[in-house]
C-alpha cells in the first residue's frame, strides 16, 4: 500500500475538500472525527453533516482548517476562482536587518529584475533575491508591529 503525497493533492469539489482535510487529520495527526469535533466546538453528527454535505458554515471552516492543519477548502475556493494561494512569509531568515542594508539589497534585487528582462540573468536567480527581498520586508513589518507595544528589557 502506497502512502499519499499530501503535498500533491487537489480537491475537485468542495466536499472532497473538507473530506481529505479531515483524512490528513486522521492519517498523520492522529485525529479522530469526535477529536476533531471536540476541538471544533461542535458535535460529532454535526461535524458528519456537514462533511457529508459541503454545508460548514464559515465561522468553523477555521477552526477545522486548524485543527486538522490542512487548507484543501480555501485551495478549492481559490482555484475554483482562478486565483493562487501563496504562504505568507514569516522574516524569520532575515539578512539585512539594518534599514541601509535593506535598501541597498532592495537596489540589487531592482537589477536583477531589469537584468532579467534584459536577458542576463537566470531566471532561478531572480526569483532567489525576490523571495528572501520578501522575506526582509517580513521581518522589518513584524518589527513595526512590535513598535506600539515596547519590550521590557531584563537586564540593562
């Protein structure tokens, strides 16, 4: 028995979304539906009635998306819509923390985009600079968020 690529799984209605949500929560998390359920905030039959049916209302599509650490519905949704879904990044890799440092990288990256059009340079490597540019501009937004609510420091 061949195990299934959940990476590679697309939903083709919105029932079979919600129900290989609910199969990747048994198969690998070791959920059961009333554990599921449980979590949810709801009962068991309802949880039934509305993978059964493709009936869950939006205030707990959420909560089981979470709980069963899997977005197929939200997949189908977007593809249904021929929209694409792309992960947020986090900023955690971030390189150029200081602001100079990300200007002048955000100038690289700005070349290697015109250099792409022009034809001298790889396409692979655009894409490179472009993502971890995403990536510092993340963590410089996380830091701006934090600015309202200040740190304490422990030791000074």
């Amino acid at each position: 028995m061949s195990r299934k690529n959940w990476n590679q799984v697309i939903p083709r209605s919105l029932t079979e979304s919600l129900q290989l949500t609910k199969d990747f929560a048994c198969a690998t998390k070791q959920l059961s539906v009333p554990r599921i359920a449980d979590r949810m905030g709801c009962s068991t039959d309802s949880l039934y009635k509305y993978l059964g049916g493709a009936t869950m209302p939006t205030n707990l599509l959420i909560p089981f998306m979470e709980t069963c650490h899997r977005v197929y519905p939200i997949q189908y949704m977007a593809h249904s819509l021929n929209m694409m879904l792309v992960p947020m990044p986090r900023g955690r890799k971030a390189e150029h923390k200081e602001l100079v440092k990300l200007n002048m990288f955000c100038g690289e990256v700005m070349g290697k985009l015109l250099a792409l059009h022009s034809g001298e340079c790889s396409q692979q490597d655009a894409i490179d600079h472009l993502t971890l540019l995403i990536e510092n501009l993340a963590y410089h937004r996380a830091e701006a968020g934090k600015l309202q609510q200040p740190e304490l420091e422990l030791f000074v």
